[in-house]
C-alpha cells in the first residue's frame, strides 16, 4: 500500500507564520523549520555537545519518566490484559535521563526511555531565548519531548500543535478525524497519556482482529521528519509518533483556536456515557434531534424567533454566559 506523504514547505522560525499555516484542517510539513536553532545546530554535530547544551538550560526540578524493557519493542502501550501498562514511571532528574539514554546508544536493544511532555518554561528557563519560533496566537503552551527510540500510539490532543524535530528523526502518521471508528480506541479513562488511544500496533496490525485498519490507512497521511523539520498537527488528528534515533529531541507548541473560557468537549462526552448512552433507542434519538438543533446544525443557530433579552444561554457566548452554563451544569451534576 503506497504512503501519502503531507505537503512540504520550505519555512523559517524567524518568520511569523500566516494563517494559512496556523489554521490548515490538514496536517503541513515545514521543512528546516528550526534547522537554525543552537540546539538542532549543535546535536547535528555530537550528540553529546547537543545534550549538553540542552542540560545547561535545567534546573533540577524532578521530571516523569517511562521505562519499558526491550521486549515492548519501543512500543509505549498497554499490558497484555489492559489491566495495566507494558511500563513503568518514575521520577528522576532530566540528566539522569539522557545520561541512561546515552549509555545504551550502541545497544541494538535498548530499554525504552521517555519523557513525554513537560514544560519548557518550568524546567528549562532561558531555553527559548534562542530556541523558539514566533506564533501570532494566545496561550500558546511550549513543551519539550525527550527519549530513545519509541513508538506512540495513535492519539489526538484538542489544541492545535506544531511539533519541532529538534534532535533525532521521527515519522508522524495521521489519520482524520473521521477515521476514529477504524483506529480501534482503547479506553476514555484509562490510557498511556491521558487521551484515548489506537489499540492497533501500526508496525504490525492484525488485520484479523482490526479489518477496518485498512480504510484507516488508505485515509492516512506520513511526514517524515529529520532534525530541523516541524510538522501542524491540526486539531483532532489522530497521530502515531515513531522516533528513530540513539536520542531524540521534540519541541512542540499547542494553542487552542477558541476564546479559554469555553470548555473542554472531551466533558460533554463524559457525561453523555452517563446520562444518553443507556437510553432507550428512541429517546436516544430524540435527543440525537436535539443536540443537532442546539449544537451541529449551524442553520438553526440564530434563534432568531427570541428576543435577544430573552435568549439567556442560548445568547452569545461570552465569559458571563459561560460562567451561567458552568453553574447551571454544576447544579444539574449536584442534584
């Protein structure tokens, strides 16, 4: 089956990127994107001198950290039965953790050893004096990504993000949104990062146990990324991270394109498993009719036939309305 790989670019950090780029609903790649920043510059050439750049910026706050044995296969997943993970966390410093790293890069299998996000301002301030690039957006959340070689499940996150391929290489394969019920989710409340996850080993899928994998992957894009490279994750997208190298090294930056005040959707689905999934088919569909009227249906939007003194929630959402929707939904959940 032949890849379909994402578009490219030729991009600079230095530049700020238009929205052409910032609100794109398919993933881009932004070739040599931070091929200027002083780290990717440096681990080009020693690893070592990359690292320790990178650690002189550390101010010994404790990180968490993933250890798998070598039998996972770099895969980050879970246990046999799902009862549990095929790893173990645990806290240790971030020096600690690229030295073990370091000590095992002429292993041909090596433990797996990963840090997932964590923030670049708490544990490594001054690092994005020279390492960044410039977002016309609010609240944008820079987090730092660091292992050997590993695999992540296929996973989405709520913001959109720009992942930097700072140090090692990495294949991202994304899949749309709409491919969720081909991906084969794992659980909504127990999972590796938090978020839902493919339960299908995308090295080797059962096609057996998962047939629908292979619609999943005809609708499937690949970026293959070398130090330097970024890649626009749009909100949603699903995405499987495989990283290559003795030592690897992601920046990402996330933002969100709606106002804070808004929730998150990931609630509303929480509660609709406890208050619609169990329904009887035809309630369920009656308020299949509802949210559709309220919520998916722009059309109905408007509700123009109420006074606008009158429409309440239904009103523009601002911060107050929000702040009436949040009580009104605490003294539902309170009752």
């Amino acid at each position: 089956m032949g890849k379909i790989y994402a578009d490219e670019y030729q991009c600079s950090s230095q530049k700020k990127l238009s929205d052409k780029f910032l609100t794109t609903k398919t993933p881009i790649v932004l070739k040599n994107y931070v091929s200027e920043w002083p780290l990717t510059k440096i681990a080009k050439n020693s690893i070592t001198d990359g690292a320790d750049y990178l650690l002189d910026f550390y101010n010994d706050t404790p990180v968490n950290v993933v250890v798998g044995e070598a039998e996972i296969e770099q895969r980050i997943f879970y246990n046999e039965d799902f009862s549990g993970f095929n790893f173990q966390s645990l806290t240790t410093s971030m020096d600690n953790l690229i030295n073990r790293i370091l000590q095992y890069k002429e292993s041909k299998k090596p433990p797996t050893l990963y840090m997932a996000s964590t923030s670049i301002e708490k544990w490594l301030p001054g690092f994005s004096q020279d390492n960044d690039i410039i977002l016309d957006r609010e609240d944008v959340l820079g987090s730092i990504w660091i292992g050997n070689r590993c695999r992540i499940a296929a996973h989405f996150d709520l913001p959109s993000n720009i992942a930097c391929c700072a140090v090692g290489r990495r294949t991202f394969t994304l899949f749309p949104p709409d491919q969720i019920a081909n991906l084969y989710p794992g659980p909504i409340d127990f999972a590796p990062g938090g978020q839902p996850i493919s339960t299908v080993d995308l090295k080797k899928p059962n096609y057996k146990k998962f047939p629908r994998f292979k619609e999943a992957l005809k609708n499937s894009v690949v970026a293959e990324l070398e130090p330097g490279d970024a890649i626009i994750v749009p909100s949603m997208w699903w995405h499987h991270v495989e990283s290559f190298d003795e030592l690897n090294i992601l920046v990402n930056y996330w933002w969100r394109e709606s106002p804070k005040f808004m929730g998150n959707p990931s609630a509303v689905l929480n509660h609709a498993l406890l208050a619609i999934k169990q329904l009887p088919t035809d309630q369920k569909q009656a308020w299949r009719e509802m949210f559709d009227y309220y919520i998916f249906d722009e059309n109905n939007g408007d509700h123009s036939h109420i006074p606008d003194n009158a429409k309440g929630i239904l009103g523009k959402l601002d911060e107050m309305n929000a702040r009436k929707i949040r009580s009104m939904v605490l003294n539902q959940l309170n009752r």
